[in-house]
C-alpha cells in the first residue's frame, strides 16, 4: 500500500473518530456512502450480532437477505479478524442499545 494511501485511509479513520453524535455519523455515511453500502454495512454488523448469538448460517440468511458466501466472510472475521465486531458488539451491549438486546 503507498504512503499516500496509508495517509488518505488514516484521514478516513480520524474522519469517522471525530463524529460526535449519531446524527453527525448518520450524515457523514449518506455523503460517503450509497444507500446501499449504508444499508450492505447494517445487514452485516446483523449478520455479526445473530452469529455472536449462536444463530445458525440458514435463519440469519432468512432474517437478514445475506448471502451464505457473506455470512461466511462475516464469520471469518467474526473468529479470525482484526476483532472490530467484537469489540463493536461489546460496547452495543455495554450502552444496552435495542440491537444488542434483540
């Protein structure tokens, strides 16, 4: 990865730590990203919420819409990745937010 890149996604990173409310987060994502990469990104931070609950790989495809090959990816992460769900996924359930409690 070049240095310039490096740089750009470091931006991007401080970009998303300095939003201070949801509503400053819910404005930024509708300028990034398309209505469908917000709503691809829900679906799998769902997928990742169903899967840490024990649900198996056919019910979150019927609740979710996602693609076994998504699911997949997800749970890859889930076990195998940088812990950024899980480490999302606690804090949801530290603040009690309604999708931790589902």
């Amino acid at each position: 990865m070049s240095m310039q890149r490096n740089q750009q996604l470091d931006q991007l990173y401080r970009a998303v730590l300095c939003l201070r409310s949801e509503e400053e987060c819910r404005a930024f994502l509708e300028d990034l990203c398309t209505i469908q990469e917000v709503e691809d990104m829900r679906k799998r931070l769902e997928v990742a919420r169903l899967l840490d609950g024990g649900v198996n790989y056919q019910e979150i495809g019927q609740q979710t819409g996602m693609s076994t090959a998504t699911i997949s990816r997800v749970n890859r992460s889930l076990r195998y990745g940088a812990e950024g769900y899980r480490l999302v996924l606690g804090r949801l359930a530290e603040q009690g937010g309604a999708d931790a409690d589902r």
